[in-house]
C-alpha cells in the first residue's frame, strides 16, 4: 500500500523509478535531550557508531590515521574518543596514534554527549538518515560531517553543521568550531532545532496519521 523510507532523498529517488508508487518519508525520531554542559566546560571530540557496519570502519580509520594527526599537531590537548560495539583490530590499532582513545562498548552515552565538544562523522559512502548525526544534535552537540553523512538530513553547511570532504578540510573544520564559541552556540541551537522540525515524534505525527487514514 505503501513504501516509507527514512529520507526525502531516497523517496526522491524512488519516485524517480516508479512514478505510481505510494512513498512516505518517516525518519529515525529522537527526543531533544538537555543542552548538556556549556561550551567553555566540553572537551575533545567523539565518534558514535557501531563496527559491524562498514561505513563507520572505513570511516574512523580515515579520520584516525589522516584527519586527526593533522588535530593533534596543532593542539595536543584534543583527545578523540571512539565509541560502537565490536571494533575490530585495525581500529583498537589506532590508539597507537596519540591522543585517540577506542572505548568499545558503553553503558552509557550521555556523558559523552553533555561534555565532548564536538562529534564527527567522518563517512565516505553510506546512505539513509544518520543515527549518530540526530543523536549528537539532540544533545546540543555541533557535529563536523561529510557530504556523505549529511544526505537527506535537511542541514545546511555553517547553519546547523559544518562539511568537509577532505582531509584538510575536515581537520580545519573541526579546529574552527573547536575555538569559535559564537559558531558553536549556533551549530548547537540550530542543530537542536532541525531535530525539532524533522526528526521528533511531533514531526512524524503527520506522516504516521497520513498512512494510516489513506
């Protein structure tokens, strides 16, 4: 009777295919949490996400073996704290690099969503709507993100995210908001503000009663 995917751009492309068919966007929802800690008391920056999907091994090898050396030549102090179910060798292995610290598992996230300054979300390739990406805007947490991780997720570059696709790029991105409070204030509230729009259980009321009455 109908499809439902989790973005404008999959139904998008859906529609694309096959004109006549009946596509919904019903994306992941999520709670706006607490704001967490203010700017001045967040530390360092952290990745959430599982390693059984490939996307996130490929992307935190990336991150750690090229993006945050170029982070920690300029400020030694910045730790990166990786976190998700089952990492395997290659990532536990980047803890050889200074500052990088694999936690696995955790019980619980919301430390590390109230008191990490910045969350990343380093993909290259991947689709649908990013958990880690709600879950850490939910928070007031800014995130530093690809294209990639961005698709279909209605942000806007120096808005409500920062994006960057290369190296360089990423680490200056992430150094910028690490030191710009002004900047982080807003990626913060606006961040909170598109969970509001898109991704809460009010802004799936309408989908979910529109599927239901047809």
């Amino acid at each position: 009777d109908v499809t439902l995917v989790v973005s404008p751009t999959e139904r998008d492309m859906l529609s694309a295919l096959l004109p006549t068919a009946r596509v919904d966007v019903l994306a992941n929802l999520h709670e706006v949490a607490g704001t967490g800690l203010p700017f001045e008391q967040r530390h360092d920056l952290v990745f959430v996400g599982g390693f059984r999907h490939p996307p996130n091994v490929d992307g935190v090898l990336w991150f750690g073996r090229e993006i945050f050396p170029l982070i920690h030549a300029q400020r030694p102090d910045i730790r990166f704290h990786c976190i998700g179910m089952l990492p395997p060798a290659e990532v536990m292995a980047l803890q050889a690099h200074p500052g990088i610290t694999v936690h696995g598992h955790v019980a619980e996230l919301a430390p590390y969503m109230d008191g990490v300054r910045i969350a990343i979300a380093p993909l290259r390739f991947g689709a649908g709507v990013k958990g880690k990406v709600n879950l850490s805007m939910a928070h007031g947490q800014p995130v530093v993100a690809t294209s990639c991780a961005t698709e279909g997720m209605h942000l806007t570059d120096g808005h409500d995210v920062l994006v960057a696709d290369d190296a360089d790029a990423f680490a200056d991105a992430v150094l910028r908001l690490y030191l710009d409070k002004e900047l982080w204030e807003r990626l913060s509230a606006n961040g909170r503000d598109n969970i509001t729009r898109h991704f809460s259980l009010d802004a799936a009321r309408g989908t979910v009663q529109r599927v239901f009455r047809r």
